[in-house]
C-alpha cells in the first residue's frame, strides 16, 4: 500500500481550519444577537414597567384625592 499523497492532508487540514472558523463565526454572531434580542427585551420592559408605575402612581393620587375630601368633610362635620 503506498501512503497518501501530501496535497490530500493539506486539504483535510484547509477543511478542519475552515470548519473552525465558520463555527467560531457562527457562534459570534450567535452572541451578538443574543446580546441585540437581550437589549431589546431589556428595554421593553422597562417601558412597560415605567408606563405601568405611571397609572399605579395616577390612581393612588386620585384614591388619596377621595379621601382628603372625605377627611375634610369629616372635619367640617
């Protein structure tokens, strides 16, 4: 049996390099996306959240409103 020829692993050595890189590449942008998809998410819900203290703080003043004006009829009474 003759041994194979030198250009046949130096091809083998380019494919395995090549599928490193693209993997690599692959899992890099796979990490900046997330990062991306995390941020967006991240920022929604602050959103959400500063919209939603906004109405809890709107009601409480109204319901405390109401009550001064029960205290002071109370008062006057």
């Amino acid at each position: 049996m003759t041994p194979a020829p030198r250009s046949r692993n130096r091809s083998f050595t380019w494919s395995i390099g090549l599928i490193l890189l693209i993997t690599a590449l692959a899992v890099g942008i796979g990490a900046l996306m997330l990062c991306y998809v995390e941020g967006q998410f991240t920022a929604a819900a602050g959103e959400s959240l500063a919209f939603e203290a906004g109405e809890v703080a709107d009601k409480f003043d109204r319901l405390m409103a109401e009550r001064f004006g029960d205290v002071q009829m109370m008062a006057h009474a």
